[in-house]
C-alpha cells in the first residue's frame, strides 16, 4: 500500500514538471 501511495506522489510530481514545462514553451 505505501508502495502504491509513494509511486503515486512521483507520477504526480512528473505531471506536474510537464504541465509547467509545458506552459513556458507556450509562453
């Protein structure tokens, strides 16, 4: 279960690295 909850933290964090990055080459 902490496995499963850990994995989910760093998925989210890439997400949120591709998002940003995302948005500064729009800008």
């Amino acid at each position: 279960m902490f496995c499963q909850f850990f994995f989910f933290i760093i998925l989210y964090q890439i997400l949120q690295i591709f998002y940003v990055c995302r948005l500064a080459s729009i800008m």
